[in-house]
C-alpha cells in the first residue's frame, strides 16, 4: 500500500445544505458593529494557488493591529452564535453570529483591538487546489498565510492562533516552521497522535467521529483526501501515518495549552502530551474538567485568553506573571470540582500504587483465579473502596493477563468509574455533552500489545502498532493497557471500578448521533479470560497525591 493519500473529488461547496449560503469569490467590505470587514481577500501561496480569507479589525484603525488567525477547513461563511448543540453548554449570549465554528470571535476581540482572520485552506471550499488534511502542505500553506497577514499596512506585524480541535491542531503543524510573525499560540483541545488519538484506539480503528470528520471536509472545487478511506487502508503505523507527524520539539514560541478531562477518546491525551514535548520556554497548561465548547467561550476563559493574548501581541502587562506552569479541576462529579496550580504534570509527587486485580472482582487483593466474560456483549468489574479521601491524578496503567476463547485477537475496552458510598454510579463530564460518563478510558487490541521500551514508562505504555501478534489457541499473554489520563477526587467510602469489556464504555442515551470515539469493526468473538494472582499479575496502576501536609 502506498503512503501516499487516497484522494476523491470533492462535492460541490455550494450543495451543502448544513452551513448558511456560500457567498462568491467576489471582495467586499463594509462595516459593522464597530468591525471593518474584508471578505475574501485573496492570499498568495509560494506555489501561486490563492486561497481565500475574511478579516474582521476595529473600524477606523489604521495601524498596531494584530490578527488571530482562526484556519480550519469547515466554511469562513459558517458564521452563529446557535451553532452548537443545546447540551453543549454554550449560552449563546457569550459568541455573536459572526463567529466561526470552534474559532474566537471578531466581535469580543475587536473590543481589545485585536482583527481576527478566518481562512479556507487550500482546496477547501472556494480556495483553489486540492485540499491536502495536515501533513506538510498545510503547514506551509498557512505559514505563508501568516506572513502575508502580518504585512497588511495596518498590521503590527504579530499574528496570534487560537481556536478549538482542527483550528488547534494546525498550530502543532505552523509553529515550527517558525514564520517570523507567530507571536503567540493558544491551541484549545487537539489531538497530535493522528494514529493513536483520531484514527486506532489501541490498535482498533474508531469508526464514529472518524468518518464523520472525514465528511466535514469534501466540500471543493478539485479533490480532498479521504481520510476514513485512509486510516482503512493504513491499519498499522507505517510511512502514511509518519507523513501527519508533528515536530512539537521544535515549537517555541509561547504557548496556552488547554485539555479537558472529558475528552476521552479525542484531544486529551495529545494536548497534554504537546504541551509536555514544546520547546517553548514561555508554556502553560490548564486541564478542567468542562464541557469543551462551553470552556472555550466561557467568559473566564475568554478572560485568560485576553490576558495571554495582549502580553505577546501588545507587550502589555498581564495576568499571565502570576499564572502557574499547571492549572487543573481536580473532579469529584460533572459541575463539581475544585481548582490548583501545579508545577508539572504529571504532578512530581505522584506515588504509582499498585491495586492487584483479585478474581473475586476486587481491586487491591490479588485473589488468584479467574474471569469469563461473552467476548462481544459481557465485561468484567473490578472495585475498590477506600478508607479515606484519596485523589488520583496523572496517568492510569493496567496490565492483564488474558486469553482468547474462540478467537486468534481480542479488543479489549476499559473504563474507571466512580461510585458514591451507596453504590451508585457518579457521573462525569464526558466529551462536549455528556454528564454521565466514565472517570478514564483505555482500548487495546491484543495483537498490539508490542511496546515501544525507549518510550514506554509503568504509569503510559506506548504501544509501537507496528506489526500485528496474533494469539496461539490457549495462549495467555500479558497485556499492558493505557487509560487516558484523569484527575479525581475519591472521598473516604466511595469506590474505584475498573471495567473490562469487549466493546465501547460510554452512556448510550436517546437523540441525535453525536460525534464522540465508537468502535463498531472489533475482532471479538468467543469467550474473553483474564487471569490474575500467583504468577498472573494483573494489576491497575494508579497515581496517588499524597495528602498535604
């Protein structure tokens, strides 16, 4: 297979039915609601295609203007403050309707005397060429994006990033080419594992926002990768999947990072993991535990994005002296959690404990024996209730000892929970609309379970998913499994579940399909065994804070 990507027509801008009229390529300007609006103004790559972007500024300003660039490939004319879904969070009083999907708005930061640039890539809608999704082209793309914006006569020559998911992930791709004018980055939530975080959970392909984010980006005039076709095609890390990698190494320009905690199964694990690789002197990092579109707009949050924003586009002084390298919601429930600085994360002080898996269904006793669950439908629990308030916070790691009944591979799906003293399950925020999902999820397909040994630490195995091991009848093999990382306050008397299943771990409710990880292609079948005790060590390991002094 080659690592080139498969690409497709795209579908014509103007039949998309789900976004508002696509106006013409035609340049116009005008003003409004104290706003100068240039809308597409024609930018110049170095290969001579023109893509087309909107600029919004404060009216009358001449000159000291700088710009936050909001690219990504999902329509400039997409503009709403009801854009989001009602469970998002998002009040709609806190955007206005001239806001792009995921991206800041003009409005608000016109206000600080900031413009604000919305781009259509390269092949994306009316841009001309063919759209190229990441990789080397878009980086380039819009690193002459950035120059050409920071030589507008008005300009002060600094151009700022800043939005969520895509518009966030470009940033990783930009920012070490360095364009002499990205002042300052602010991405909000983005993956930076195209293999491990968007595409192949553990190994197994994610078949849910996948397809559907692969969709969000045919709309051209020429061709587009077909990115659902190419995470089939590429099923382990090879040549294709190293073409989407990002140097965070060499970012250094400043840097506000922010995660979330509900995020399983999309940004978290590569937002943390970016903030943690950049060279970037100036860097922090806030992990809440929010939904994230309403984190994203929410007037604190906006607050912290001004006081970033205005140090490294106006050298002004800010809040930003005091902030601390780590600022994370330790959760104990959806909409209850409490705030600390950190200076590291994982914080240093973290002890990695031990709870060994007992046959009995306990945590912490190790009980030889053990468990048969229905390969496709049946789980196994595992709790353990503690005697006193414990916080978990960093990365989760379990290893089992398991055997396929029926089968030469197992996908294996694991969650954390949390149970109050009575039993009863306690929800989480989980993605951008959920209240009732898990503490932490973890996937693994068997034959996946070679580990990278230069990368792997006991607190994150890093699987290589480089080649595929399959499973001799009878053979029981161990497994080393990463969970997503989490923060979560367990009081005295309230209960840890490890879940062990054969498929997805999430609240299934009624309503329309919303765009969170699934993964419908497994490999189970049979019976799934897990062993443990004795020579069978199967354990979950979890970083305890020590309480303070």
């Amino acid at each position: 297979m080659s690592d080139r990507p498969i690409t497709r027509p795209g579908v014509d801008p103007y039949s998309a039915t789900h976004k508002p009229p696509l106006p013409g390529t035609d340049y116009a300007t005008w003003t409004d609601r104290g706003l100068t609006i240039e809308r597409n103004c024609v930018i110049p790559l170095r290969d001579g295609t023109q893509i087309y972007g909107d600029i919004y500024r404060p009216e009358g300003a001449t000159y000291g203007v700088p710009l936050l660039l909001a690219w990504g490939p999902y329509g400039k004319h997409a503009l709403s403050n009801n854009v989001f879904w009602p469970r998002s969070g998002v009040n709609p009083e806190w955007l206005s309707d001239l806001t792009a999907f995921e991206a800041p708005d003009p409005l608000f930061w016109a206000r600080l005397g900031v413009g604000v640039a919305v781009v259509d890539p390269r092949g994306a809608w009316l841009s001309e060429g063919d759209f190229h999704h990441n990789g080397a082209q878009e980086a380039d793309d819009c690193a002459d994006t950035i120059e050409w914006l920071a030589a507008r006569p008005w300009s002060n020559g600094r151009v700022g990033m800043t939005g969520v998911s895509y518009l966030a992930c470009i940033q990783y791709l930009v920012a070490p080419l360095k364009p002499p004018a990205l002042a300052a980055l602010n991405p909000w939530e983005a993956f930076s594992d195209w293999y491990r975080e968007f595409a192949y959970h553990g190994g197994i392909l994610e078949t849910g926002f996948l397809p559907r984010a692969s969709d969000n980006i045919r709309f051209s005039l020429n061709r587009t990768e077909d990115t659902w076709e190419n995470a089939k095609a590429h099923p382990l890390m090879d040549g294709f999947w190293h073409s989407k990698e990002v140097d965070l190494e060499a970012i250094t320009q400043p840097a506000y990072v922010v995660a979330g905690w509900a995020d399983q199964g999309l940004h978290l694990r590569g937002t943390i993991e970016a903030w943690r690789r950049m060279g970037s002197r100036q860097k922090w990092l806030d992990v809440h535990g929010q939904k994230k579109w309403a984190n994203y707009y929410h007037p604190a949050s906006r607050v912290r994005q001004a006081a970033f924003f205005e140090h490294f586009l106006f050298d002004k002084p800010t809040a930003i002296s005091a902030w601390p390298p780590v600022r994370i919601e330790v959760r104990e429930a959806h909409g209850v959690a409490s705030e600390r600085a950190e200076s590291a994360f994982p914080p240093a002080r973290a002890v990695l404990t031990s709870l060994p898996l007992g046959a009995d269904g306990t945590l912490g006793t190790g009980v030889a024996g053990e468990v048969r669950y229905h390969a496709r439908e049946g789980q196994a629990t595992f709790d353990h209730t503690f005697a006193e308030d414990t916080e978990i916070t960093g990365h989760v790691a379990l290893k089992l000892w398991v055997e396929a009944e029926g089968a030469d591979d197992m996908d294996l799906f694991v969650a954390l929970q949390k149970l109050d003293a009575a039993g009863q399950p306690v929800g989480m925020t989980f993605y951008a609309f959920y209240e009732n999902g898990p503490v932490a999820l973890g996937w693994l397909r068997a034959s996946h379970r070679a580990l990278d040994p230069a990368k792997s630490r006991p607190d994150r195995p890093w699987h290589s998913h480089e080649r595929e091991d399959r499973l001799q009848p009878g053979e029981c093999v161990p497994v080393e499994i990463e969970l997503w990382p989490s923060s979560t306050l367990f009081r005295a008397g309230e209960t840890l579940r490890l879940v062990v299943a054969g498929h997805d771990i999430y609240p299934r409710e009624p309503g329309p399909p919303l765009p969170f990880a699934e993964h419908q292609e497994t490999r189970n079948a049979g019976t799934h065994v897990l062993r443990m005790g004795g020579t069978y060590d199967s354990e979950l390991r979890v970083p305890v804070i020590p309480p303070a002094a």
